[in-house]
C-alpha cells in the first residue's frame, strides 16, 4: 500500500530558517527565489531542473506566492529598496575617500593626487559609518588636511 502526499506541509515557515520567510519543506529555498526564477522567464520544470528540487515543491511555491501574492512582493520590494540603500551608502563612502585623498589642492589636479594608505581608508570609511553626514566628514578632513 502506497502513502500519497498531500500539498499541507509542502510550504513551511520557520523564525528560525531564512529570516522567516516561507521555504519549500525540507530545502531552505524560499518562496520568493522561485518566484525571481519564474518571473524571468523559466518554467516550472525548468526551475525544478536548474535547483535539484521536486516539480511538486516548485509548484506548491507558485501556488503560495499567488495566494499570497501581497505579502511576497512587499518582501521582495523591501530587500530591493534596502539594496539601493546599501549601494547608495557604499557610493558615499566611495566619493568620502576620493575627496579625501585629493585634498584642497590636488582637487583642481586629480592625476597629482596621491593615494590613501589603507588605514586611513579605514579610519575615514569608520568615521562614516558611525553615522555622520557625509559632509561634516569631508568638511572635517579637509581642515585637517
């Protein structure tokens, strides 16, 4: 006699595995990566194919994104948003050092300006992550220079 398996327990969600967010039971992928997969373009099998998974885990993912459709695209929105965010930061920390390392003078002459040791990258890079305004940063290094 053969056990048949139903579609309950299919889609788990733990506060303990992947921040929360609901996984195909008994793999850690989560909805929302076949979801990506999907709204590029792959089928079903095709996603099931490329991640070693069970068509029927891929399908009960589809099947709980459409149900909760809201919920996953606010997930996805929010890491996007906070991509951009961390991308934005991480430009400023960019710009902080190439105008600190230009200094007054070597800002009218870029090719004479020389570079930054690693340390000072670093202790500038600390001083703005700590949560100053990029300008008071520059502002600051420039009156020291």
């Amino acid at each position: 006699m053969s056990t048949s398996q139903t579609l309950e327990g299919l889609i788990i969600t733990d506060p303990n595995l992947r921040g929360g967010r609901p996984i195909i039971a008994g793999t850690g992928v989560t909805v929302r990566t076949i979801v990506g997969h999907y709204k590029l373009g792959l089928t079903p099998e095709e996603i099931a194919d490329d991640m070693a998974l069970e068509l029927a885990g891929v399908y009960a993912a589809l099947a709980y994104y459409h149900l909760n459709r809201d919920e996953i695209e606010a997930d996805i929105l929010a890491d996007s948003e906070a991509g951009l965010m961390q991308e934005a930061h991480r430009q400023q920390v960019r710009d902080l050092l190439v105008v600190a390392s230009l200094g007054r003078a070597a800002a009218e002459k870029p090719a004479q300006a020389a570079p930054l040791s690693a340390e000072r990258r670093a202790e500038l890079a600390q001083r703005f992550s700590m949560g100053r305004p990029l300008s008071d940063v520059i502002i600051e290094e420039r009156e020291d220079y």
